[in-house]
C-alpha cells in the first residue's frame, strides 16, 4: 500500500512594498528672543522677567541658553606723542542670552510686546 501525502505547496507571492508617506515636518513658529547687556546682572533679572511672562501664559519656554561673552579690548596711549611703554587697557564685555518660545500665542506676543525692561538691555526677536 502505497500512501500519498498530500501536501501542497503554499506559494506566497512577494509583498508590495507599502507606499509610505512622507511624514511633511511640521512647522513649529517659534519667537527667537535674543538679550544682550552690559551687565550680567541686569541682564538675569530681565530674562528672568521675560520667562515669568511667557510662563504665566502657559508658553513651552526654551532657555534661557548663555552665549559666549562678547569681549571687546581697547589699548590707550596714557600720554600724546611720548612714554609709549605708559599704557591703559580697556574692555568692555557684552553677555547674552538666548531664549526660544515655542508655539507662542497672541497674547504671549502681546504681553511681550508690553513689557518693559531696565536701560541697557538690548532685545532682538525674530520669527521663525
């Protein structure tokens, strides 16, 4: 007696690579805040101002990230014409600090824009 399996043979046709869509990035707007002062320490207190603003509006905050401190030096002649070993140094020093408020509402903006900072505190805000 002779016994016939019977066992067929699936074939499996190859699968089509999916199509995937390109997942389009998402724009996020961001308000680029750059503040730039003199001294350090007029410069903490008015960032720490900013972010209790864009906090109390329950903005996502970024930073505040410390740039290098700009450092400008200057060498003076103390006399005209003689003594030129007599010198004086100068330097003055530039801090910064950048702050990224993602997503920011209108009345972020707003109260931003309201906001008013102690002399000698240079803001640069950019879109992005």
């Amino acid at each position: 007696m002779a016994t016939e399996s019977t066992t067929e043979k699936k074939t499996k046709t190859p699968a089509k690579p999916r199509a995937r869509k390109a997942a389009a990035p998402v724009a996020v707007q961001r308000l680029r805040i750059k503040v730039r002062a003199y001294e350090h320490k007029v410069l903490d207190a008015s960032v720490k101002q900013i972010l209790d603003t864009a906090l109390r509006y329950d903005a996502k905050v970024a930073g505040p990230i410390p740039l290098p401190t700009e450092i400008k030096k200057y060498t003076v002649n103390r006399s005209t014409f003689v003594y030129k070993d007599a010198r004086e140094q100068f330097e003055m020093r530039v801090h910064k600090r950048l702050i990224d408020i993602l997503d920011p509402s209108p009345k972020v903006i707003e109260a931003l824009t309201n906001l008013s900072l102690p002399s000698g505190v240079t803001i640069d805000v950019k879109m992005a």
